[in-house]
C-alpha cells in the first residue's frame, strides 16, 4: 500500500524532473569536454608537425569546391522593400550600398569591375496569389571594393529597371577596351557606383545604379598600374566567371513566350522591379 508520504506534489515532480535534466546535459557536456579536449591535443599535433600542418593549409578546399558558401552580396538597400539588417542590429539608409558579408552600409563605392555575365532569363519568387514564378532578363556583375583600403569581392544582381544604366556602363568601357591607340582591360579601370533613386510606372520609386569611369585631370582614365595587383585582379576574373557560369547554370530558365509577363522579384532581391524585355532592344546595341 502507497503511504501518502510516497505520494509527490507536482512541484517536487517538476523539480526532481528538473534536477534529472540538469545531470544528463552536465553528462553530456563532460562528454563534449572530453571529445573537443581530445580534438584539440590532435590538432596540436598537427601544429607541431610543420610539413604536415602545411600540407592541410596547402589542401585546405581540395574537393571542396562544390560546397555551398554565402556569395559577397553588395546590393542597394530600399527601405521598405528590402529586409537587410547592419550589423548593429539596424536597418542601413535607403539608397545605401549594402554588403552582406561584413553587414556594412556605404554611401558610394569605388570599385573594379571585374565580369559582367551574359544575359539570362530566371524565375522569380512565387506570386503569393497565383503561385506562379514569372521570369526576369538578368545580369550578374562581379567585381572588388575599395570603399575600406582593402579589395572586398562582391556580386551584384542587375535586372528591371537597373539593366539599362549596366548596359550604359558597357558601352563606355567599350571605348577603352577597343581602342587602338591603347586597349585597357575592365578590370583595370576605376569605377565609381553611385546609386540614383527613379521612378517607375508601377511601382513608384527604385534604386538604380550609375557608373562612372574615374579620370585623372587630363581626362586619362584611372587604372592599375600596379603589376602584382593586376595579375591578381586577372587571375579573379576567371574565377568569378566560373562562379557566376554556376550560377546561372543553376537559374536560367526558358524565355518566356507571349504571356503577359509583369513584375518579379530579382534573383536575392526583395523589391518587386519593373520589367524590361530585352527583346525592345536593338541586339547589335547589347554591350555583354
């Protein structure tokens, strides 16, 4: 027979509960203790050995290439629309260059402009209404900071409205690149991104950016002139070619055939953009 005394109140059963929880993660986390102390007396092995610890820094993405990783994002900040946050916890300025890695805000931003992809269609974000992803013409620019003294690489998604102040910026580098007198590549020019706030037909104001090729007092354009800092600007290009290749192998879709396509939300954008059909253009005047 249970004796009233055996019989316990919810509170000492939620305590004893408690207490048993309490024992099993100080269990658990002596285990971890254990593992991560016995992890780190392997590393230091390691550290020791220094052919071996520079083998494993030499190797250290072999076979990894394929892995996912967060891309540089640098794009305009519209309040409102976009959802970015600082790294303070705060929302940047409207019209502020955002750069997700580092969570940074910048009013302007010099730069290398390093590729610019070839134009391709995607599927944008589901319409919440319809369930249907329309399509959008999109460019990819990849390209490095100098905002911080330093060469930060970041990729920008151009589409809508945004696509015709890329296509002006390829024409003007077009001069430098052709010239017969002295070509200079994109990469080696200084560019200037500023962005601009234009109306358009459905939805109001957006942020579009403009590109200006910086010039020395004689009118000559800005360029490297370092070596060392060119050949690695070079070797760059390529590699973010091949990033920016994956990542339209990843989102090109069809283009689209006589439905009424509208508005769509840029591939890592939040804001709803006005559409710009390409097929409007004169091809031959496509500078990518």
């Amino acid at each position: 027979m249970t004796s009233t005394k055996d019989i316990k109140t919810p509170e000492e059963v939620a305590r004893d509960k408690a207490e048993e929880i309490r024992a099993s993660a100080a269990k658990d986390k002596e285990k971890r203790d254990l593992a991560t102390n016995e992890a780190l007396k392997g590393l230091d092995r390691l550290r020791q050995n220094s052919a071996l610890s520079q083998m494993y820094q030499e190797s250290a993405n072999v076979g990894a290439d394929n892995l996912a990783s967060e891309l540089p994002i640098l794009k305009v900040h519209s309040t409102g629309k976009s959802k970015s946050l600082l790294a303070d916890g705060s929302k940047p300025k409207d019209g502020a260059f955002y750069y997700r890695p580092t969570q940074s805000q910048y009013d302007d931003v010099m730069s290398h402009i390093l590729t610019v992809s070839r134009g391709f269609y995607a599927a944008g974000i589901p319409d919440p209404k319809t369930g249907i992803s329309p399509i959008k013409w999109n460019h990819i620019v990849g390209g490095v900071m100098l905002n911080d003294g330093d060469m930060k690489p970041f990729y920008m998604y151009f589409t809508g409205v945004k696509v015709s102040k890329l296509w002006d910026f390829g024409k003007e580098v077009g001069k430098y690149v052709k010239s017969k007198s002295f070509p200079i590549p994109m990469f080696a020019l200084t560019v200037h991104m500023t962005a601009e706030s234009v109306s358009s037909k459905s939805f109001g104001d957006n942020w579009v950016v403009n590109f200006e090729v910086m010039t020395e007092e004689g009118g000559s354009p800005l360029v490297i002139e370092d070596v060392a800092i060119f050949q690695g600007l070079k070797t760059r290009v390529k590699q973010m070619e091949e990033t920016i290749a994956q990542i339209i192998a990843t989102k090109e879709v069809a283009k689209p055939g006589n439905e009424n396509v509208q508005t769509v939300q840029a591939i890592d954008e939040e804001e709803p953009e006005e559409i710009k059909e390409p097929d409007v253009v004169n091809p031959d005047e496509i500078p990518f």
